[in-house]
C-alpha cells in the first residue's frame, strides 16, 4: 500500500501497486524496467493534452532540438500547464518512481515533452541526464509513450550503467551540436570521464529497448546511460517524461561546471534538500 499525495488535500491511499519485487529487482539491476500497462487512459489524454497547451505556448526551456522542427522538446512548465501537475500529483507515476527506487518519501522535480515527426532522423545522443542537473542524490525518469512505439525508436538504455559508478560529461543537444561536449573534456570535475564511443561499441553492451504501447512506461535510473536514433514511424511520436527524486536529493550549484542554475533554485541554498513550491512532496510511504 502507498499514499499520493495530492495539492491542498488529504493523502490518497491506494491499495494495489503497479510494481512488483521482480520489477524492483530488474530496476536496482539493470537501472531501467518497463511495466506494461500501469497509466490508463485517462493519464494518456491527460498527457496529449498537456502537450497540446505546452506546444500552443511554449516556456522558457522550449527547443527546436533538430533545427527544422522535426524534433521538439520543453520542460519545467508543470506550474504552469495543470494536466502536468495532475499528472505527478495524482497519476501512478510518483508512486511507481518511489516503489522502485525503494524509497520512503519521493520529490517532483520536472516533466519534459518530447515530439519527433515522422520519419525524423534526429537522433537523441547517449548520454546520462544527472550531469545535467545542479543535484546530489538518487532521480529517476518515468517516460511514458502516448502512441504506440516500435522498438527500432524505442528509447535505448544500456543495462547496468547505472551501477559502474562513472559520470559522463554531457553533450549540447541543439542541432548541429549533437556531438559538442558541454564542458570541457580536458578540464573536468573528479568522477566524470568522457562517454565512450557506445555506437561504435554496440556489440559490447546489453541494450534494453521495447515495443511499448499507451498504457506502458519504461523507468530508468538517471545514471542510466540511453538515447534514441529517431522515428521511423509514420505518425508522430510523442513522449512524456515526469522526474522524481528520493528524499534528502540535495541542491549542488557547483557539481558541475557546465550547469546554469534555473531559477526555480533560487530560495535554496547549498546541500539543502529538495523541497518548497517548486520540488514538491508527491509521494510518501504509509508506514
């Protein structure tokens, strides 16, 4: 049994966890899971929706990542866009971030949209998201599919990665710099290395990818290293993913060099823990 905690109201309980201790293990192993049919379909047009008002006004962090507009993204609007908040508040997605990051209490940290146009050859480069965040502490990604996706561009992530204990120094995403390191590369933090060349080294690694449907979700670690070679598909593709942090994930403004602190950190202050209007509580454990 878990509690969702929901805006200016008293905890929903709910007694049946989309997760089972075989998913968990597969999650701690492998850093990635994928649960079939956990979101139903009201979570999907609450998703499209959101989408759709995020598309018709775009925020700060709006970008055309392949130049041409075949592949779009924006993040960090759910204060602004409430299909979002609804769907971290009270959609099965906190609790499943919490069950298998075995956690007590889980933290909101932000949704981000992802649209690639049919056909789209823009790729997603490897990469993991935690060197891209001013944060200290365990964060994983609920990444949910709102039309059904091929495994050819299904999301990769590569098993295990999660667990060597490397850092990688992050790439731009903007197009044409798909393949420009972030930071320096001779200049960087203790524990971060420069990402090996995985497509060239495919055959060395184990990586998951899933035909999934609407209704699935695939989880990952955020040390997780994955990325995406396109859309091959005839429609558009459209994916939504909800960030969660475990309890105490901590403020590091200077982790990284290469990372420019948003605003919405602005009221705390270094090594606090993750809390306040913008990292909201959305899950917590019934004892």
């Amino acid at each position: 049994m878990f509690v969702l905690w929901r805006a200016n109201a008293e905890p929903m309980t709910i007694c049946n966890t989309p997760v089972s201790e075989a998913d968990i293990a597969r999650f701690q192993r492998d850093g990635a899971v994928c649960l079939r049919n956990v979101f139903a379909k009201q979570w999907i047009e609450l998703a499209k929706a959101g989408i759709r008002r995020n598309v018709s006004n775009p925020g700060k962090h709006f970008r055309d990542l392949s130049g041409d507009g075949a592949s779009l993204t924006d993040m960090y609007n759910w204060r602004a866009i409430p299909e979002y908040a609804q769907l971290a508040r009270e959609s099965p997605a906190a609790a499943i971030a919490g069950e298998l990051m075995s956690v007590h209490q889980v933290i909101f940290i932000e949704e981000q949209f992802f649209s690639k146009r049919c056909h789209s050859q823009s790729v997603t480069p490897w990469h993991q998201d935690i060197p891209y965040y001013p944060l200290l502490g365990t964060m994983c990604s609920v990444w949910i599919p709102l039309s059904a996706v091929a495994t050819v561009d299904c999301l990769e992530l590569i098993a295990g990665s999660h667990r060597t204990g490397k850092q990688y120094l992050p790439i731009k995403f903007l197009a044409p710099e798909t393949t420009t390191p972030a930071g320096d590369p001779d200049k960087l933090p203790d524990g971060v290395e420069v990402l090996p060349d995985i497509e060239a080294q495919r055959g060395q690694h184990r990586i998951l990818a899933w035909d999934v449907e609407p209704g699935d979700c695939i989880v990952f670690d955020a040390m997780t290293v994955h990325g995406n070679r396109g859309n091959q598909a005839n429609t558009t593709a459209e994916r939504l993913a909800l960030r969660f942090g475990a309890q105490g994930i901590k403020f590091a403004p200077n982790k990284y060099p290469w990372v420019v602190v948003d605003e919405n950190y602005h009221y705390l202050r270094e090594n606090e823990a993750l809390s306040g209007e913008n990292f909201p509580l959305v899950w917590k454990r019934n004892p």
